[in-house]
C-alpha cells in the first residue's frame, strides 16, 4: 500500500476522513515523480507486485496523474495499481490514460442517485462504469442505505439500476453517523441516534461497522434496513455471480483490446492480464458447480480457451484442488469457522530517547517535519548533558528508516568545542544522513 495523501475536499456528511481534516486533501506525495519513487522501491522487491494507492481522490490532482503517466509510459513496466476516485475524478480521463497512468482498478462511490453528493458530478454512471469495464479496469462500487428518502421499494429500484451497471465489486453499507461529521452531529442535535448507543460510547463504536442501523429512520425499522443491506448482497451474489469470477471477466475485456494495441505499454498490460487470467481456470470448474450463473462461467471459460489457449499441465493439477478447497471454504463459511483472526493486543512505547521538542537543560529543542527529513532546530546552550541526549534522540530518529534530520541552529546558540566534539563523535556512522545550519556569525559552531 502507498499512502499518497490524506482527507478530501468533498465534504459528504458521512466521511469521517474529509472532516477530520476540515476538508483540505493534504498530499503526502506531492508529485508524480515522488509517486513513482515510492512504486519503484515498491518493484525492486517483487516486479510482480500489485500496488493500492491510499488517497480518497488520487487523481484530483490533475498535474500529479499527468506526470505519474509520463514516467509509467517512460519506463514502460506494465503496472497494476488500484487507486480510490470519484465521478468527478474519473471524468477528466479516458480509460486508455488512466491504464497508461498504471491504474487498472478504481473505487469510485455509486452512494445513491438522489444523494447530491458533489463527487457525483461528471460523466453519467450508466456510461462511465462499463466504459471502464470494457477497457479492463475493474470496478469497486459502493451504495449506502438508509437515506432518509429510502423505502424498501426506492432500495429496490437503485439496486436494479446499479446492478446494470455490472460492477466487478459491489460494497452495500448502512448510512451511519463517524463523530466529527455533520452527519454524526446532525443525528445526535435531533436525537435520532438510537438511545442504547447515545448512552453507551463502547457499544456505539463497536456497533459502528456499517452493517448496523444506528440511527432511527423515517420510515423503516433497524431490522428492516439491516435486511435491504442483505437482500442487495444475496442479489448481487444471485445475478452478477462471483466477484472473483468478474474479475478475470474484466481482465478478458481488457485484454480483447489492447493485446495487439498499437501501444508498447498497453500491449505489455494485456500479456500481464493474460498471465492473471490463466491463473483463474481453476475458478472455473468451481463456479460451474456452486455458482449461480452456470451458463455464463461456461461461456467465459469457452471464449477464454479459444483466445488464450487450454492450462498447462500445473494448472491442471490446481484443478484436481479446487473442489476440496471449495468444499473447505463452504464448511468455514457455514459453522464460522477460522472467520475472524483472533485479536492481538500489540503495545508500542515512545523510548525515553525519543527525539521530541522541549527542554534539553538549557538548550531548547522544538522538531519540524519534511517530505523525507526531521528538521530540528537549536536554541540556547549545548553542554555535555545536552549533547548527548541530542545526539540519543537523533539516532533514534534514524534508526530502522532512510530518513534524514537536518539541525538548525539559531541565532546566538552557544557550545562549546569539547562539547561539539562529543555531539559529532556520537552521530559519525550517522553523519552522510545529518546535516547542520550554522548560525551566520558561527564561531565555535564553525
């Protein structure tokens, strides 16, 4: 995973992330070029690996898509990167660039068509979800119940609508109020959060999954709302089929149209698609017996022998595997068994030679932050005491890490040389990693 950037200037009432940052998206990796620094370090330790950009829009910031484009076509690996976007977002780009940006796989918010919410804004739903389909990238929608607009009959009809859209994953979660949004703020000025949650926090947050009705509806009781949620997953399930299955469905179109393209990138894309595709054989003959759409697996399956050709003789012995893994799967799922990994408490502790701002004797410490340095600035008067337990703190910042810290000494700061002597002694294995701002008239620092 790459964390490129943290909150979201959309707003909607339910998104504890958007709020927690009072709406500014904060970019982490300012640059395409620092995306793609990070995706290289990433691809020296499995070229294989598929990559997840953390950021709630990554592609809002138009100047960072087109430059992380220009490097991904540059050194031409075909790269598979799923990324979170918006309506608005994905407007502005054609399927084809945002393959050649390296993403074959978007999240992107269905919510409700009355919503309003602003990420909605661009290109019509019914033409951008299977536009993408059809160019291989796969899709991750989500659709909230429990507006206040929601009848069983109005969920009924979006569900519809938004099962022709044929996302390759559907995500159907419960509108609920995250303290800190307006949503939350909302409920609780109108008293409509449910009273054993308002009067019990360590219920609440354990009740706040999104597969709980918190709040009281207008119209439709808890349980109601909570069956509509399970009704949209069964039917999902019933009519797309398996999500896995529609995956290597959408790899296929992919591939279909780009495996001669007149693109070295987008051909090198298809041969990669190819390679994931023949790995889901096996699915097949699972899906053929306990899936819902039998009809359509032995289609898909015919369709990919006859361009791709039959599996290899490892994959023939997959095969003979996945009806016992099938039948081990359907047992757990059934008796919730091996379901939930066991919780694990793991207790971390600052180190009391944790490089913090505040007093060192009588030599002020107070720490900045950089894209790739700690900045920390001196103040005062280093002695022998100070010295070392700057010089612990500086070590401990770069221990386990290729980060940088970069001193900056004010204005008057006095040392002594013995003193300077033992600070630089400490930090010598360290020194190519630290750098130092004298004062303009340095004498002793000098």
């Amino acid at each position: 995973m790459i964390f490129a950037g943290l909150g979201c200037p959309h707003g909607c009432d339910f998104c504890c992330t958007s709020h927690f940052f009072k709406r500014p998206h904060v970019r982490l990796l300012p640059t395409g070029d620092d995306t793609y620094r990070v995706i290289d370090r990433y691809l020296e330790i499995n070229p294989g690996m598929s990559l997840a950009i953390i950021n709630e829009d990554f592609l809002i910031a138009r100047d960072l898509a087109t430059r992380l484009r220009e490097l991904v076509l540059e050194r031409g690996k075909a790269l598979s990167i799923f990324a979170f976007a918006t309506v608005k977002a994905l407007s502005r780009m054609t399927p084809r660039e945002l393959l050649e940006t390296g993403i074959d796989g978007v999240w992107v918010g269905y919510e409700g068509k009355r919503s309003g919410y602003a990420n909605q804004q661009g290109r019509p739903v019914e033409e951008l979800i299977p536009d993408l389909r059809s160019h291989g990238i796969t899709v991750l929608s989500s659709m909230i119940l429990g507006f206040d607009y929601q009848t069983v009959d109005v969920i009924r009809e979006q569900l519809s609508e938004f099962l022709a859209l044929k996302p390759t994953y559907a995500q159907f979660l419960i509108y609920g109020p995250t303290p800190g949004t307006p949503f939350f703020e909302r409920v609780v000025r109108e008293g409509r959060l449910h009273r054993e949650l308002a009067e019990n926090p360590e219920r609440y947050y354990r009740k706040c999954d999104g597969f709980t009705a918190m709040v009281r509806h207008s119209s439709k009781t808890p349980g109601e709302i909570e069956a509509s949620q399970r009704e949209c997953f069964e039917t999902d399930f019933r009519l797309l089929g398996p999500s896995v299955l529609r995956s290597v469905e959408t790899w296929f179109e992919g591939w279909k149209r780009y495996h001669d393209s007149d693109s070295s990138y987008l051909r090198a894309k298809a041969e990669r698609w190819a390679k994931e595709i023949l790995k889901g054989y096996p699915l097949f003959r699972v899906a053929k017996r306990y899936g819902p759409t039998p009809e359509g697996t032995v289609r898909l399956e015919a369709e990919i022998k006859a361009a791709l050709g039959p599996p290899g003789l490892g994959r023939r012995c997959v095969l003979l595997l996945a009806h016992l893994a099938a039948a081990w799967t359907r047992f757990t799922l059934r008796h919730d068994r091996f379901q939930h990994p066991k919780l694990r408490r793991l207790t971390l502790r600052s180190s009391r030679w944790a490089l913090r701002p505040g007093d060192l004797g009588s030599l002020r410490v107070d720490i900045g932050r950089a894209l790739r340095s700690t900045i920390v600035k001196l103040e005062g008067a280093l002695d022998q005491s100070s010295a070392r337990r700057l010089a612990a703190g500086i070590l401990n910042a770069l221990h386990g890490n290729d980060a940088q810290v970069r001193v900056v000494v004010a204005e008057g700061t006095q040392a002594m040389q013995e003193h300077l002597r033992i600070l630089g002694k400490l930090l010598a294995r360290e020194r190519h990693r630290v750098s130092v701002v004298i004062p303009s008239a340095p004498e002793t620092w000098a």
